[in-house]
C-alpha cells in the first residue's frame, strides 16, 4: 500500500461502520412495529395507546368471534386447495417443460410468467369480468380459481430450479432399466424433487393466506377470506382483536421461514 | 443441435414430446388461456363497451371510456399513482442498497442470519404491517402518546391519512422486495474488481458509483420491478393509509368495479394501466437480465 494514500483504507473502515449501523437502523426499522404489533396484543387497554396490564382477553375475542373464524376456515380450505391443485400443475409443467422440447416451449414459458409479475389488481379485474361473462357465480371456486393462477408459477419455478440441478443419468437408468417415462418420473424424478415441491407448495399456500387484491374481486360473501375481512376491520380503526390476529400470523410467518430455509438446505 | 448430448438413446426422440405429454401439459396452458389470456381480452372488449343506467354492459362501441381516462382528474390521479410508486422504489432502493450490500459482504454464517431477518418481513402478510403502522401513527396511537408522554408541548401530529403516511406504508411494505433483489447481484460481485478499483486510486465513493453500482444494475432493475409495478396499483395501503384523501390508480379502478359499477369505464382504466405495466416491464426487464 502506497504511503501517499493512507486515507483510503481508513475511508474504508469508517465505510464499514457505516453499513452496519445503517442495516441495524433498517432491522429496527423493519421489526420495531411488529414487535410493538404483539406486545399491544398483551395490553389490556381497549385503545391500546398505554400500556395497562397483561392480558389474553384480546385472544379470546378472537376465539369467540364467529365472522373471523370463518372467514379463517375459508382461507384454509382456499388455501389448501390451492396448494394441492398448484404443487400438481406446478410439477407437471416444471417437469413437462425441462425434460421435452415442446413446440412454443419458450411461449408458454413466458405464459407462465405473466400471473406472476402482472399486477394484480388487473387479474382481479379481468378474472371478475371473465366470471361474470360465462355465468360462473362467484363462490368458493372463482376464488380458488384466482389463487392458482399466481401460485403455480411459484411452484413451477421452484421446482424447474431443481431440475436444473438434478443429474439425468439417473432418469436415463430408470428408462434403460425398462422404465416407462412416467413411472421413471414417478420413482426417481419425484422423490429427489420432493424438497423443491414441498417449498413451492408452502410458497403457494402462504401466498394464497395472504392474498388481499386479487380475491377482493372474486370473492363472494360467503367465501371472503381472512384477509379480507382483516381489510374491512382495519380500514374502520384501531381493534386489539387484530393485533392479537397479527401475532398469530407473525409468529406463522417465522414458523414459515424457518421450515422454508430446512427445505433449502435439504435440496441443496 | 441436440445430437450427441446422450449416446445411448437418440436425443432427438428422447426429448420429442409425445401425444402422452402434450396432454399432461395441455391443463396447464388451458388454465393459462383460460384465465390469464381470455380474461385479458375480455377486459379489452368491455372497455369500448357502454353502461346502461343499472350497472349493466350493453355491447356498442364507444371510445366515451378512454376519453374519460384522459380527463385531467384521472390523469391526475394516474400521474400520482406513478409519482407514488417512484418515489416509495428510490426510497426503498437508497435505504436498502447499503443493507443489501452489508449482507452480501459478511460472512457466510452472519449472512444466512441476516437474510433469515429480511425473510421474515418479506413473508409476513402487508396487511399486517400496514396494520402495525395504523396503531402507531393513528392520533391517538403510539406515536403520539410517547409525543404527549414525554412532555415536550407538541402535537399531537395528524399523520395517518396523509401522503406521508401513505408512502411510510409503501415503503414499510415493500423494502424487503428491493433489499432481496440487490443482494441476489451484490452477492455475486467479484471483490477483486473492487480492489482493482482502489489499487487504481479510486475513493471508496468513486469505487461504489463507477464500479459497484454499474454491477449491481440487475438487481438493482429487479428490485425497481418487485416494488414500482406492484406498488402503482396497490390500492389496500393507500386506503388504510390515505384514508379516501389520496386516490391512486388502484383505488379509482376498485371504485369503478366493487361501488361505482361502471364496469366499462373500470376496464378502460385497466387497459391503460396494463399498457403502462408492459413498457415499463420490457424496459427493466431488459435491465436485469443484462448480465453484468
């Protein structure tokens, strides 16, 4: 190092200090008002601005109220089918698309893609007016219908990841060995994709728990979902019941990564 | 092209999908025309249609919908909603790029934990965290409380229901879609360019805009997409925290579809911003996937 610079390396050190309290600062940024979301479940006062007692009262409302619980079933069975029905389209093309070379390959590639980058407030529209034109009445299916759409591509590019990395000698002895192509995928391609499917099918189950935009439009009052009616009861103020909701979702979510990162690990 | 990648079986015949797999495929491009391409062109249709006076879409042709689209009050309100999302996607890139970057530098058992913390946030539901934000800057939320508390003789501040709000709320929901992106491309820089630069007598400013940046672009593009896109349709952030004082383009299309019932005019509104989405998509786009 040249004596002529001796800025240079402590510039850099004082850059360092620098990027790590500005990630500190972020992380609180990003963390404080959920901590604060959950301590303020605890609190017993109605208006949740001070901090009075500890209590489980808010909780309990959220046991006992019926709309919400509801509306929590109908998230799940959204949600479960459209896990299940996205992990089967998801695999089957991810797998369909990198073993043949299809005619229009790269098309339906680029199909694939669109629900998910495409806003989505525009497929909530269009999917509306679609159902409305062929008559189906909104329900439990146009929602569900809605969910897949943006899930599956998830689960597609999950698992296409995978197969990308995946030794196809192996498929090959399948086949050598008198294989027929689909029981080949079944018995080998499916097992060592499992952790890549298993992640892709929670990615599409989380999505859909959450999806507010799309299912706005397509829901009918009988299949609002959670969020949904999280919306409507926050858009009129302030209700502990919500904060007590939001930690049961937080603490969800960490459960969610955390189970996310396993699989990443196991199908590396 | 293809032969000689696998000796033991002609690849040509190997890979030639048959009538077997073109049916496997086949439900999942129906479901892709079905409900992506059709509703897309349906939606293009009822936007050169008419109202009738109970909500109904009567099948003439009409341009009335998109001359409304270009009424100052809805070019207004479109020029908001970009403005919006442009500035929530530079806050989000400025405040996000150091992070991105710390986390792409250390090492590896730190960065898996850090990552873990970006994760989180990411994952949990927006509405969620627009909800915390709600309890802290509603007047008599947190904030103001712990104003009142200590006693300094301000206050309280009306915050929710303000531009600010609705851009906190932006930027709370959707910084954790830059700072992934960024870290994707960070992570791949090669350290020696950088030290060449500083060799080169390059400040470290001069080294992060000349040589770091430039190689980060991608993620940098990818980041801008995750969150400008999303961000000029969303309409559930601005109206838990703009209250109706702050329509975005989100909000005017909601309106149009679930109150107002003007289907046509609603579809208009769509078109057009679908029209914006693709440039701007085919412009980024371009910018990410040009490999640094």
């Amino acid at each position: 190092m040249p004596a002529s610079r001796p800025l240079i390396p402590s510039g850099l050190t004082l850059l360092n200090w620098f990027l790590r309290g500005w990630t500190a600062l972020v992380f609180v940024f990003l963390y404080a008002p959920i901590a604060v979301l959950v301590v303020f479940s605890f609190n017993s006062s109605r208006l949740n601005i001070v901090w009075e007692s500890f209590t489980f009262t808010w909780y309990e409302r959220l046991a006992a109220n019926t709309p919400l619980i509801r509306a929590a079933k109908n998230s799940l069975i959204v949600a479960t089918a459209t896990t299940i029905l996205s992990v089967v389209i998801g695999t089957a093309g991810a797998w369909l698309l990198h073993r043949y070379r299809f005619r229009f390959s790269r098309a339906i590639q680029t199909l694939v893609a669109i629900p998910m980058v495409m806003p989505e407030i525009l497929l909530g529209i269009s999917l509306l007016i679609m159902f409305v034109t062929i008559g189906l009445n909104l329900g439990f299916a146009s929602v569900i219908i809605g969910h897949v759409t943006f899930s599956f591509p998830f689960v597609l590019v999950a698992v296409q990841a995978r197969l990308q990395g995946l030794d196809s000698s192996l498929e090959e002895a399948a086949l050598d060995l008198g294989a027929t192509p689909l029981k080949a995928f079944w018995l080998v391609i499916v097992p060592s994709l499992r952790p890549a499917i298993m992640a892709g099918g929670l990615m599409a189950f989380t999505l859909s728990m959450d999806e507010l935009i799309v299912t706005v439009f397509v829901k009918s009052a009988a299949s609002a979902t959670l969020p949904v009616k999280v919306f409507d009861m926050a858009r009129v103020g302030l209700n502990p019941m919500l904060n007590a909701l939001s930690a049961i979702f937080i603490v969800a979510t960490v459960a969610f990564v955390l189970f996310s990162e396993y699989l990443k690990k196991l199908s590396r | 092209m293809l032969a000689g990648t696998a000796p033991a079986v002609p690849v040509s015949d190997h890979n030639r999908p048959g009538w077997k797999a073109w049916a496997l495929l086949a439900p999942m491009v129906l479901w892709l025309i079905l409900f992506v391409v059709v509703p897309g062109l349906i939606l293009l249709v009822y936007s050169f249609c008419e109202r009738d006076e109970i909500g109904g879409v009567m099948f003439t042709f009409t341009w009335e919908n998109y001359a409304r689209v270009f009424d100052p009050v809805y070019l207004r309100i479109f020029g908001r909603s970009v403005w919006y999302a442009a500035l929530t996607t530079a806050i989000c890139a400025v405040v996000g790029y150091p992070v991105a970057y710390y986390i792409a530098r250390v090492p590896e058992t730190l960065r898996n934990k850090l990552l873990l913390l970006v994760m989180v946030p990411f994952w949990t539901s927006f509405l969620i965290r627009t909800f915390a934000w709600i309890t802290i800057l509603k007047q008599e939320g947190l904030l103001n409380s712990l104003v009142k508390a200590m006693g300094a003789g301000i206050g309280p501040f009306d915050l929710l229901y303000t531009p600010t709000a609705v851009v906190i709320g932006l930027v709370y929901a959707y910084l954790p879609f830059m700072i992934l992106p960024i870290y994707g491309s960070a992570e791949k820089l090669d350290n020696s360019l950088i030290e060449a630069a500083y060799d080169l007598g390059a400040s470290p400013v001069r080294a992060f805009s000349s040589v770091i940046v430039p190689l980060t672009m991608p993620g940098i593009a990818a980041g801008t997409l995750l969150v400008f896109v999303p961000a000029i349709g969303m309409f559930a952030i601005t109206d838990l925290m703009g209250g109706a004082k702050v329509p975005m383009i989100g909000n005017v299309i909601q309106n149009q579809f679930l109150l107002a019932r003007n289907w046509p005019f609603g579809a208009a509104l769509g078109v057009v911003f679908m029209l914006m989405f693709v440039v701007t998509y085919v412009i980024l786009q371009r910018r990410a996937s040009r490999s640094a």
